[in-house]
C-alpha cells in the first residue's frame, strides 16, 4: 500500500491492514487475488485524496457518493481497463467497505447503488473425447525419456480425467494419494476429495514406478529433469507441441482438458451440482457455464447434420 500510504491517515491504514489479513488468514483468499484487491484499493485511495484535497479519512467514507465512485471507475476505465478487471475493482471496494461495516468502523451506501460492469460471456472450449485422449496418449510418441514422458501423462491425466487446474495437479503430493481418491487443495486453500478412475490412478502408478527421484510423503509428486518441483510452462510447452502433432486448435491448453471433463460428464448425464464439487467451484453459476457449452455442441452437431443446416 505504498503509493496510497501519504493520501490516508494512520486510522485508515490501521483498517487496511486489518482487512487484508482478514482476506488472508479468515476468508483464505488466494495470494493473487488479496494482491489485486489491495492494489485496487490503493488506487482508490490515491484517487480519493486527489478528488477531495486531502488525506482520507473515516469522515471521507462516510461522505462518499455514487458520484466518487463512478468518477473512480470512469478513469479506470479511460486507463483501458476492460470490464472483467473493472467488476474485480469494485469487488475489492465492496469487500473493503463491508469490513467497515461488519467492525462497526463505518457505514456508506454509495456503493450500493454502482452497477457491476457487465461482462462478455466467453464459453470453454471443450475438445472432443477423441481429441483429449490422443493428447493423453500421444505424449509418448513425443518424449525419447519414458518417464518424462509417464509424468507428462499422469499430469495431462489428472487434468482431464479428474478435472483439476495445473496448478492444482502439480501441488499435488504423495500423501495425497489414497486408493480410489486424490485429496486435492484448491483455490483459497479449500480442499476437496475426488474420486481416481482407473485410467488415471494406473498414469500415476505408472510415472511413481520409473521416477529416478526420491519422492517424500508431502513433496510435490512432479519433478522437472533435475529433480525440482515442475514448472507448469513445461506443460503447457508440452500440449503445445501436442497441438501441432495433432493439429489441434490454439484454444487446445492444459486447461481445456478441466473444461473437456466438465463438458463431457454432463453431455453423459452428470449432475450439476456433482460437477461443481469436482471442479471445487465455490458457486453453482460458475459450474452452470458448462449447460451452455453442452447446448452449443449439440446445436452444432444439429446444424451439421440436419438436411437444411
């Protein structure tokens, strides 16, 4: 909160750093995430004291207006931010004066009544069942080193057989491990148990058995050549390559294949709300993205095959 730090008074920043440390250690919100609120409220902040003359205070906030805070967003977005970082700004407002509010700091209505910006709707793009497996299988034939080539296959695996983010399939550790089940830690900190299917437990097996690394019981699994935790760019260097191989669209990422398993599990009938616990989605609206993608392929496939399509 450098920038902001000669534009408030100490009560103010006493109430920040409160703040954050309740978004941190209570509401366990990502690193990422803490960072771009706090960066989004410390320019508030320094627009604040340019647009009222002075240092803010709590009597700053308590005489604030819809006016502030739409000449706030209106220089955000003259700054060319687009509408999805614009409703993250505002969350971060909101987030932060409803702190106040909960501690009994202080109490304004001005953001009550700022619109959230509406955003563009982008559906995944899912590949097609035959598409994702030759990713997963196709890796041997690109990789001389067999167990390089076994844990590129455990991770692309996990990813599309289990549902997980990369980040999330390369945190994982040994002692997560169970029989039939990965204990995976999530956004936020928040963990959640999914279910192995045998093709991906034996991709796992399999890069456990040929590893030339010693793998404790709460190390990462996944080792880059030196025996390093894996960075994630190699996998994405790895579909990469995989798309070209396979001559698969650039929307062809590792993160495709979460999406592929969402998509899939509910053109088979999968229920909703089951989905939205594997993907470890804190809100049913996110998970229900995935109806529409569902509707769009079917629509497609119609328009194809249908005599006047």
């Amino acid at each position: 909160m450098a920038d902001s730090a000669f534009a408030t008074d100490e009560t103010v920043r006493a109430q920040i750093n409160l703040w954050q440390r309740d978004l941190g250690s209570v509401r366990r919100l990502a690193d990422n995430t803490l960072e771009a609120y706090s960066r989004d409220l410390d320019q508030f902040l320094t627009f604040l004291s340019a647009h009222t003359g002075g240092p803010v205070t709590l009597a700053t906030f308590r005489e604030l207006r819809g006016a502030d805070i739409r000449a706030f967003m209106a220089q955000r977005r003259n700054d060319s931010l687009g509408s999805r970082s614009l409703a993250r700004v505002l969350s971060a407002l909101k987030s932060f004066f409803r702190f106040l509010e909960r501690e009994g700091v202080v109490t304004t209505e001005a953001l009550n009544i700022i619109r959230t910006p509406k955003l563009a709707r982008s559906l995944p793009k899912a590949l097609t069942v035959i598409e994702a497996r030759s990713t997963i299988t196709t890796t041997a034939e690109l990789e001389e080193r067999p167990w390089v080539a076994a844990r590129d296959m455990a991770v692309l695996s996990l990813c599309y057989g289990a549902g997980l983010r990369i980040s999330e399939a390369l945190a994982i550790t040994r002692g997560d491990l169970e029989d039939t089940a990965l204990r995976v830690t999530g956004k936020g900190g928040k963990i959640r148990l999914v279910p192995l299917i045998d093709a991906v437990r034996r991709s796992i097996d399999t890069y456990l058995e040929i590893c030339p690394f010693k793998l404790w019981p709460e190390e990462p699994l996944f080792r880059g050549i030196k025996g390093g935790v894996l960075s994630p760019r190699l996998i994405q260097l790895r579909v990469a390559q995989l798309r070209g191989a396979l001559g698969l669209p650039p929307s062809a990422t590792p993160h495709a294949l979460r999406h592929s398993f969402a998509t899939h599990l509910l053109s088979r009938g999968g229920d909703l709300r089951a989905i939205q616990e594997l993907l470890g989605h804190a809100s049913l609206s996110t998970t229900q993205i995935y109806t529409a993608v569902d509707t769009d392929r079917l629509l497609d496939s119609y328009r194809k095959a249908h005599p006047r399509g």
